[in-house]
C-alpha cells in the first residue's frame, strides 16, 4: 500500500505526516509542538538530527538535517569552498556550515502555497534526500579537513549518484 492511500480521507497537518512517517520508519522522534518534529534517522556515516517545521504564514514545509562538525580554524576557507562545490551538485536543498553550533547543515524548503498538501511519499523523499546527500558528502569533507587534499581532491570520493536500474 503506497503512503499516501493512508491519508486519503484526512486533511491531517504536515507534521502529523511527518510523524506517521517517522513511526512508520521507526525513526526516535520528539514531537516538539503542533508546527514542529525532531527525529533521528540513522545513516551509514553518522546519526542525522532532522528538524521539520510547518510555518502557517508562508505555507512552507521547513527541513534542516544536520550533523556535528568541528573543522580546524585554518580549513575554514577550504570548508566554505567544498561547501560551494557540493551545492553545484545539490538541485535540491543546499548545505551551509553553522559555526557557533559547530553543525553541518542541509536545508531544504517545500513550498505548500494556496492551500496544497504534500504527499506522504513526498515528504518521506524530502527527508531521505537530505540524509542521502549528507551521506554522499560526509565523506569528502572528513578527507579535506582531515588530511592535506584540496576541497577538489576531496570531491573525489562523494559517493556518485546512481542513475538507471541494476
């Protein structure tokens, strides 16, 4: 049974999708507050803090998916410039580095605009894009501020994206 037929009959709240999926997935999750969920979804890298928020005023689904990052004060300017080459790459969301939480994080937005609902399925693919880009990336950037390769040698070991079937 595909997600969606789930929701067929009810005009349920982005997050309340969102918590069904995390129960669904069997994802830890803490239901912050009617517009809000935290979960944490576990990847082959890391465990990744996902953060959903429903904003009302601008009917846009809000995602962060972020992991910890302590870079060396002088790779900043590498991290910053990794960081840019593995946003031409991302044709969805983006990452940017927060350096006071010392976090990694991908951000993505989906706009709900005149009343529309997103689908279970989509939501669910927002949400494994996101670990799956950081997956994808984790990588290259422990090899460029953990060794002396340049944030374009570190590019060279993102998991390349599959494309087609087996």
């Amino acid at each position: 049974m595909a997600l969606s037929e789930q929701f067929l009959e009810e005009d349920l709240h982005p997050i309340d999708i969102v918590e069904h999926l995390a129960e669904h997935h069997d994802w830890e999750f803490d239901r912050l507050g009617d517009d809000q969920i935290a979960m944490a979804v576990e990847g082959q890298w890391r465990t990744y803090s996902v953060t959903l928020a429903w904003s009302g005023f601008d009917e846009t689904l809000r995602m962060v998916c972020t992991f910890e990052l302590d870079p060396p004060e002088e790779k900043l300017a590498q991290l910053y410039e990794l960081i840019n080459m593995v946003n031409d790459q991302c044709w969805a969301g983006a990452f940017t580095y927060w350096p006071e939480q010392k976090l990694m994080v991908y951000r993505y937005g989906l706009l709900q605009a005149g009343g529309q609902m997103a689908a279970p399925e989509q939501i669910d693919t927002m949400i494994n894009a996101a670990v799956l880009s950081a997956e994808r990336y984790y990588p290259a950037l422990q090899l460029m501020l953990y060794s002396d390769r340049s944030p374009a040698e570190s590019m060279q070991v993102a998991i390349a994206e599959a494309y087609g079937r087996a």
